[in-house]
C-alpha cells in the first residue's frame, strides 16, 4: 500500500517532512548506543573499581547510575520521543558528573578531573537538543571547577579556561553533528516523498484516481502467477464521445469520475478496478465463483452505468457494455490471452446492442480461432478476383416495383473456399482491413449499376471504420467520382455504430458523402443503441428498419405498433423507410397495413448474382404488365 495519498500529492509540491517523530527515531538510535557503552562502562566499574577509603559510596552510586541507565535504554526502547530523550540526557548527564565528583572526592588526584574533561564532548555529542546539549556541559564543567577549587589561583584559571575549550568543542561538535543528521534526515524524508510521489503517479490514474493501465497489468500478473480464480472484465461506455463532442471534454471528465465512483460502489472491495485509458475501465472480480454469480455482478455494475449522470447543467445519458472472462484456479494462461478474451466479449456485447454483459465461452474460443484464419486469408487474398457481389432488392410496394438494389459482399476464398459474410466481414471489422475491401467493393457495384434502368438505386453499405477514417472516405469519393455513375442514385447504409463510436467524425465523413449528392441510410435501425439525436444531427435519407421487427410480428401486437410508429417518424421528419427481412406473404399484408411502403427481404428476392438482375426486373415488368 503506498503511503501517500493521491490527494496529498496534488496538493502540495514541496516535501513537508514530519521532522519531530522521525528525528526522534534516528537521535534514539544514536542515543541508546551510547547508554549501552555507559551501561557496559558501569558493569565493570561497579564490579571492580574499588578507592582506598570509600565505605561503598562509589560502587553504590556507580550500582543505582547503571541500573537507572538500563532503566532508561529500556524506556527510550519503548518509544521514540524527543521529551523522552531529553530527559534521559539530564538525569544521565548528572548522574555521569556525580560519579566522577564522588570519585574524586573520595580520592582526590589532579588525573581525575580528566575524567569530568572527558565527559564534556561525550555529553555534547550525545545531546539531543543544543539545550540539552548547554546543561550538561553546565552541569560537568560546575563538578569540574568545584573539584578544582583547591588548586592555586593559577592552576584553577587554567581549569576554567581548558573547561571553557572543552565545552566549545563539545557544543561545536554536537552543533555540526546535529546539523548534518538533520539535513540528511530531511533528505531522506523528501527521497521517500519523491519515491512515493512517483511510484503513485506510476500506478493511478490522475483524473479518477483508480489503478492505471500498468498497475492493473501487475495485478494480473501477480493473481496469474498464484493459484486463484477470477473474473477479469473490461468495461467501455457507449456513446461517451458524443458527450465531449456536445458538452466538452471538462463535462467528459465529470462522467469518468462517476463512473469511477460507481464502480468504486458497487463493486466494493472485492474488486480491482483500473482506468486503462479513454472511456475504457478494467475489473477483476475476486467474489463470483461461477458464471450465475458473475451474471448478477455484471448485470449491477451495468445498470448502475446506465444511470443518467448529472452534468453541471444537464443529465448524460449513456450505457456500458462489459466483457468478461474467467481464470480458473488451474488456468494456465497469459494476462494478454485474457485481456484478448475480455476484449472479444466487450466487442460481442457492443455488437448485441450495448448495455449488456457478455461472458467470454467456449463458442467464442472457436470464434477467435476462425476469425484469426479469416484474418490471415483476407491479408493474403486477391480482392479483384475472390471478391463478388449479391444484390437484393428493395421493392416499393404502392408502385409495385423495384426501387434499389443492395450490394451485398460475397467471398469465395482460394483457401477457406466460401466465407458467409457476416464472418468475413466482421473479421474485416475488426482488423481494419474492411477499409481496403470497401473500394473494391463500390467499384465492382458501381461498375454493376451501370447497366440498370436510371430509377433504380444502388445501395452500399459502408461500416464504421469506413466512415471514421477521412482517407477512407477520400477512397471511396474517388472511386464514385471515377465511376462517372450519377451519385444521387447511390445510397451509402450506415450502421450507428460508427455515430457512437465518435460521432463528430462520423458527421464529417457522411456530409462528405452527401456534400457529393449521394444518399445516406440508417441500416438496422431500432436494433440495440439508438439514440434519435443521430437523426437529427446527420442528413439521413432513409431509415432501414431492422428485421427483428418484423420477426416480432408473428409473436405480438406491439411489433405493430412500433413498426407504426416508425414509419410515421420517418415520414415526419421527410425520411424514407425500407424494412428488412420481409419473408412471408402475412408480414406483408400486416406490413402494408401499417403503412409501409418499401420493403426487402426473400419474399421479393433473396440476394442474386449480377447476372440474374436484367431476368429478374424483366420477370417483374411482364408481371406489372400483366397486372395492368
Ligand atoms: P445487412 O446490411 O443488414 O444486410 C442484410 C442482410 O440480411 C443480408 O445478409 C441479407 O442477405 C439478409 N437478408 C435479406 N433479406 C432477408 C430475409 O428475408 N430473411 C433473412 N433471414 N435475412 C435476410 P448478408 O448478405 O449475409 O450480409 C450480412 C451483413 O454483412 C449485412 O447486413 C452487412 O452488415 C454486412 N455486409 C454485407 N455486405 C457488405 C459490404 O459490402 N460492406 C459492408 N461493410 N458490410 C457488408
Ligand atoms: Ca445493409
Ligand atoms: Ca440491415
């Protein structure tokens, strides 16, 4: 646990060292060695010195100063203060005096002042304080003079003075000795401060104070190498960069320290939690011990994301995804391997439709191995030659007619043989080779178009890394201008990824594409994250109702109502619909009811080669014929 708080950092610059208890610490060290070289002294003049004459008073004071020496080793021992210290120095200093002037007194010889001379600097050294330091050189130089009383006139003034040198000595020598201990003292509490100061800007992260990126990565290892079970989750926020994009980054900040807080909360301490960087947060959740319990930890740390957050003078509304994997207790099994495993489930849970927990599985590990031989072909492969297109129309049924046809990739890999596009392209996705597909793709579907009746549209569908990229875009106006094809006759299919992801670069890319002529569709909408104020903000044509919709309306009256309802936003807000997945005769007729005008899915037709398109629009002219 370090010792000194973030809050203390920041709140002062310069080292404030705590000088009084840590001063004490050292001076004791350096005091009771000396009370131990007066105790061993004492021991043996106890034992053995004897003086002619004495009845005693010598080894009895000498007996009481060694046990009240030991007594004092014994409380300095027991805490460290400098009031402790202090009055150790004068009961020790007299004592040491009085020795020596009983001594003489029982016997007197001129050589024993020598012995009150010699205890002038070793007092003064030992002094823990310059006060101290003056009343025991009083102290000795008084038993001194005294002693020296009966010499003659001459002789006792050269005692004063050598008694006055010596205490100058001494005093000199504790003044430099105590001033260098201080100052390395206060060096070494600023070395801490600084260590301390550096190895918590190391570990947390400044703006929420949680673990960084580094220290959850040691948290890891240091869990990894132990046998113990865990969850490790990654948690990103949906929709967290519109935020700083509208409101400003100091607005962004306010939410990462909620969220920092929530976490903190609701996850209590048995947890982890780090900030690794943006909006994107990691926990290790030592509580749950199986996938249930992970489940009700996940779904609260979820919801309580989901909260609104409160803004100086507005609410925030955003979500949270989490990705999740376990490490069993005999899991042999690297911190990048989980960490890629959590990542793998962040993704799938974004994909799902944001605000949700998914748990990394066996299925995933399969996922990941084919996806990373996906990945490889797809670098490898030759897209002029193993790319196609499918193309499945959008029928208008008032006019009875087809009004576009969506280009849908397909590809037959000279090594994997055919991949279903929802693999490939999601594989493509991820590893930001979509950008160069992407190209091949809208030339190819330009090149198809060409040959259509001049009401028909082409829709193409771009994804998010397409859209976020400005070079990307650049590409894909390139090849539309090169194409000479009319750009109000194609319409771009967007998801809302690509707006959550970063929104204010996504407007730039798709006012790029409408700057040019060309228009824009909300593909799958009403699936997952949807947020109206994309609507608003970006020029959208067409709204794409998503096929789940339709799906429901077998199953349940609301379908019908949201489907209605839909439509009639679209209609108000000047937008066309298209809805996707229309398989049955009964979706149509419920679907026509409900007011919808353009529709897709394998009732009209199921995505055909560029070489079925000219039988099936003439099958369709012979039937409008017919009808007519
Ligand atoms: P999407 O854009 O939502 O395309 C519609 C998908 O629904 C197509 O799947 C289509 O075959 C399928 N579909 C159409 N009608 C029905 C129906 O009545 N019932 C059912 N069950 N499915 C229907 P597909 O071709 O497998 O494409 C899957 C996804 O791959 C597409 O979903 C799109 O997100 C992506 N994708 C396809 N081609 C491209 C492309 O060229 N570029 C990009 N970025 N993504 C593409
Ligand atoms: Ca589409
Ligand atoms: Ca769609």
């Amino acid at each position: 646990m370090l010792k000194v708080s973030l809050a203390n950092i920041l709140a002062s610059d310069t080292p404030e060292p705590s000088a009084e208890h840590d001063l004490s610490l050292i001076l004791r060290a350096n005091f009771n060695r000396f009370l131990l070289f007066a105790i061993a002294f004492f021991t043996v003049n106890t034992l053995f010195y004897r003086v002619a004459g004495d009845p005693g008073y010598i080894p009895a004071l000498s007996l009481f100063t060694l046990l009240t020496l030991i007594g004092f080793w014994l409380y300095n021992r027991q805490k460290a203060s400098m009031f402790r210290l202090e009055l150790t120095g004068y009961i020790c200093s007299t004592l040491l005096v009085f020795n020596g002037i009983l001594d003489i007194f029982m016997e007197y010889r001129p050589i024993k002042l020598m012995y009150l001379l010699l205890l002038l600097p070793a007092l003064a050294l030992t002094a823990v304080r310059l006060k101290v330091s003056l009343i025991a050189s009083l102290i000795t130089i008084s038993g001194f003079l005294s002693a020296a009383w009966h010499f003659d006139r001459a002789s006792f003034l050269d005692c004063v003075w050598v008694a006055f040198c010596g205490s100058v000595v001494g005093i000199a020598l504790s003044t430099i000795i105590r001033s260098t201990m201080l100052k390395a003292l206060h060096a070494k509490i600023a070395a801490d401060l600084h260590r301390d100061q550096a190895l918590t800007l190391a570990t947390y992260d400044s703006l929420t104070g949680l673990a960084n990126r580094r220290a959850f990565l040691t948290e890891v290892s240091t869990h990894l190498a132990q046998p113990q079970s865990f969850f490790l989750g990654l948690v990103d926020l949906d929709g967290f960069k519109p935020i700083n994009d509208i409101y400003g980054h100091a607005a962004g900040d306010t939410v990462l320290t909620q969220v920092a807080e929530r976490l903190r909360q609701t996850c209590g301490d048995t947890a982890f939690i780090s900030r690794l960087g943006g909006d994107e947060f990691a926990i290790i959740l030592y509580k749950p011990q199986n996938s249930a319990d992970w489940q009700v930890c996940a779904d609260a740390i979820v919801a309580v994301l989901s909260r609104p957050y409160q803004l100086e003078n507005e609410m925030a509304h955003l979500s949270a995804s989490l990705g999740s994997t376990f490490r069993a207790m005999d899991m042999e099994v690297t911190a990048s391997r989980l960490l890629e495993r959590a990542d793998y489930a962040l993704y799938e849970a974004k994909e799902r439709g944001r605000g949700i927990a998914v748990l990394f599985d066996r299925t995933h590990e399969d996922l990941i191995r084919a996806t990373k031989a996906v990945e490889q072909a797809l670098r490898a492969m030759d897209g002029q030659k193993e790319l196609t297109l499918a193309f499945q129309p959008q029928y208008d049924i008032i006019k009875g007619k087809t009004v576009a046809f969506e280009a849908l990739a397909r590809w037959h890999s000279d090594r994997l043989g055919v991949v279903p596009p929802d693999m490939f392209i999601r594989a493509a996705e991820r590893s930001g080779l979509i950008t160069g597909l992407t190209p091949i793709l809208l030339e190819k579907a330009l090149q198809v178009a060409q040959d259509w009746p001049t009401d028909i549209r082409l829709a193409f569908n771009l994804s998010a890394r397409d859209i976020l990229s400005p070079a990307a875009v650049s590409r894909i106006v390139d090849v539309v201008h090169a194409s000479g094809f009319p750009s109000s006759r194609i319409e771009f299919e967007i998801t809302e990824t690509a707006m959550i992801t970063d929104f204010s670069q996504a407007e730039n890319g798709i006012k790029r594409l409408s700057d040019m002529g060309c228009r824009i569709a909300l593909d799958d909408f009403g699936s997952g994250y949807t947020n109206f104020s994309h609507i608003n903000r970006v020029k959208v044509d067409t709204v794409k109702i998503d096929r789940s919709f339709v799906l429901e309306l077998g199953r349940n009256d609301r379908a019908m109502k949201i489907i209605k309802s839909m439509i009639e936003l679209a209609d108000n807000l000047d937008m066309e619909h298209v809805i996707e997945g229309v398989e049955t005769e009964t979706e149509r007729l419920q679907l026509e009811a409900a007011g919808a005008v353009n529709l897709q899915g394998y009732l009209f037709s199921r995505p055909m080669p560029e070489t079925d398109i000219a039988a099936y629009l003439a099958r369709e002219q012979a039937t409008t014929t017919a009808k007519l």
